[in-house]
C-alpha cells in the first residue's frame, strides 16, 4: 500500500502512514477525524489557509481544512 498524508480537520496534525491512522489521542475533540490529503510525492504543497505543508505526488484534497470550510494549497 502506498504511503499517504493524512490530517485531523479537528487539531490540524499530519502524518504519513500506509492505512488511516487512529483517531485516538486528538487533543481539540475526543477523537481525530482523517482526511487523506495525498499520496506522498517529492512536490512541495502548502496550504494558504492553515499553513500544512506537504509534500505530495500531485495536489492534495481541498476537504476539511482545520482552519477553514476547504485547504487551498499552492505549489511551493
């Protein structure tokens, strides 16, 4: 399986991992919600919004921005 970005759109936290992580420990609720972002890449993406920065093999999701309704990333 190939390894993605995911997000919690509660606290804002990302990581890389090859299956949706748990929601367990998410420090605004009382658990994570996880919105695969990208797979992982060598381009660099940064959201104007909440500030993620990623680096994906193509743009990642516009859903569930901690910081906003939708990300809105550009290409760094």
């Amino acid at each position: 399986m190939a390894l993605s970005w995911y997000q919690c759109k509660h606290c804002g936290t990302s990581i890389k991992k090859d299956s949706s992580p748990s929601s367990l420990g998410c420090s605004k609720k009382s658990s994570h919600s996880w919105t695969k972002l990208a797979e992982v890449g060598d381009t660099n993406y940064s959201c104007k919004k909440c500030g993620t920065t990623i680096q994906a093999k193509s743009s990642p999701s516009s859903l569930s921005c901690p910081d906003a309704s939708s990300h809105s990333w550009t290409k760094l």
